[in-house]
C-alpha cells in the first residue's frame, strides 16, 4: 500500500502517535517520515508531557527506524514568505517548506504528504498544491489494517485535549470505510 509514499509531519501529528503509541506502524503506510527540526523542539517543549521520555522515544526512532528521520533542507524564502501566513506557527511553516523541497526533489509527487492536523496550515498547505493528510485518516487506515480501534484512539486523543469535531471523526471514518469496502484504498483526503 505504501507505494514509496513520504510524509512530512507537524508536531500535533507526531504528539497523537507518540500519544497513541502508533508511531511503528506508519511503515505499512509509507517509507518515510520526515520530522523537520521546528517540529522536534516543539515535540519536545509540549507543556503537559515529560520531556525527557519525549526525548527517549525520538531518539529511539532515530536509531531504531531508518524510515524516521529529522529533515533541514527547505528553502529560506519559503520559510520568511509562509511565516506571513497569519496564525501558522513555526512548526507548520517548516512542514509546508520542507514538502515543499522534497516535491522538487521526487518524480512522483502525488506520493508526498503534509501531515498537519491544524486547519490553517492545511489551507495554506493546499494553496501551495501540496497533499494533506490528518492524523484522523492515518488512524482510520491503521483500524482498517487492524491494528487498532479508531474511535477509541480518538477518544483517548479527546482525554489529552487533542480536539477533533465529531462530524470530522465521523466524516473521515466513513470515507476511509468507502474506500476500503470498494478496494479503492486512498490516504488522499477530500475535506
């Protein structure tokens, strides 16, 4: 399924699999995880979590996925021009620069996601022709493989104030049920 698929992702979007203890299975999904360096330090200042055991967990993944790696070569103009984007912060900005980068860099960029989770950096994500996907559709996929219950991921997200509207939750659950019922099996998302 992961036909050489890569994935650029922001600190909500990370914090949610660190959370739900995922993080190993998004190799059935893609060959490769792209954490740019913005995105680190926000994973590891998150207020209400140890970060230490943040830390621990990111080193591990350095050392023990080879799919999982940091990334730092986005291009400065589009970091000073995405920063003028209002309410987009730091981390958002990096994922939308550094897709930006890999876009140029990849033959086939309908392979290549934005991670992102927040509403305005999936619009400004869009306005730059970049694929986005939420974390909501990655964890409707991995219920679809198996590997967990979606609505009790989400409800466990809900407890550590991750905030999803239940339209949404329902809305991507019964795309990603579509798709897999006609075996048309999309990470692409139409919201």
């Amino acid at each position: 399924m992961n036909q050489k698929r890569k994935i650029v992702v922001d600190n909500s979007f990370l914090d949610s699999l660190y959370i739900l203890n995922v993080l190993e299975y998004l190799p059935l999904l893609f060959t490769s995880v792209f954490i740019p360096e913005q995105v680190e330090r926000e994973f590891l200042n998150e207020k209400n979590m140890d970060p230490n055991k943040k830390l621990e967990f990111l080193t591990r993944c350095y050392q023990d996925f080879p799919w999982f790696q940091k990334c730092n070569t986005y291009d400065e103009n589009d970091i000073r021009l995405l920063s003028m984007e209002p309410k987009m912060d730091a981390g958002e900005v990096e994922v939308i620069a550094q897709t930006k980068k890999l876009g140029m860099e990849v033959t086939e960029p309908e392979f290549l996601f934005s991670g992102l989770d927040e509403k305005i950096g999936r619009s400004v994500a869009r306005k730059h022709s970049l694929q986005v996907i939420g974390v909501l559709k990655i964890l409707a996929n991995m219920h679809y493989l198996g590997l967990l219950d979606y609505f009790e991921s989400v409800n466990l997200l809900h407890k550590r104030k991750k905030r999803f509207s239940h339209a949404i939750v329902t809305e991507v659950f019964i795309q990603t049920k579509r798709e897999y019922l006609s075996g048309e099996i999309s990470l692409n998302e139409n919201s």
